[in-house]
C-alpha cells in the first residue's frame, strides 16, 4: 500500500479557516486514513518509518493549528468585548471636551 502523500486534502485544508465541526472532521479522518493505511500494509514490505513519522508530524501540525485558530478566535472575542465595554456609545474617542 502506498502511503499518504504529504500534500493531501486531510492535512492542508486546516491552513484556511474553517470551522472547529470542519478541522474535527479533517482530524478524524486523517486519523482513520493513518489507521487503515496500517492495517491494510503488506506484512513484507511495510511503511517506511520515515514515513510515517512525517505522517505523524502533519497530523501535530494539524492539531496545533486548529489549536492556535481557536486561542486567536477567543482573543478576538475578549478584544471586542473590551472595546464595547470601554466604548458604550459608539464614539470613536476623537471628540474633545469643551470647557
């Protein structure tokens, strides 16, 4: 059986932004092509290590990713929670006050 190219659908569509139900579903089935790829190997000639530690790689690089999209997603949402509250009105802080 030949292995998983490394520029497959499952480990590069996480790099745009995507939903966390769509990265979920591109881990699971990352996880479920790796698991198949093994149990349907030739016993004679099986995966190269290297190549399956790469494959391992993209599969961390994977969930760090969606990891990093969801920290950035939760400090956007705090930022603009904080704007509102500082800024109830909607003024954008450029009038002065006349005394």
């Amino acid at each position: 059986m030949s292995p998983i190219p490394p520029s497959s659908s499952a480990a590069a569509s996480p790099s745009t932004a995507v939903s966390a139900t769509s990265a979920s579903t591109d881990q699971n089935m990352f996880l479920q092509l790796l698991v198949a790829q093994l149990k349907n190997q030739d016993p004679t000639q099986p995966m190269d290590s290297t190549t399956f530690v790469t494959q391992l790689a993209q599969f961390q690089q994977l969930e760090s990713t969606n990891n990093m999209a969801t920290s950035v997603s939760g400090i956007q949402s705090d930022t603009d929670q904080l704007v509102t509250d500082l800024n109830p009105t909607g003024s954008t802080g450029a009038a002065s006050s006349t005394t």
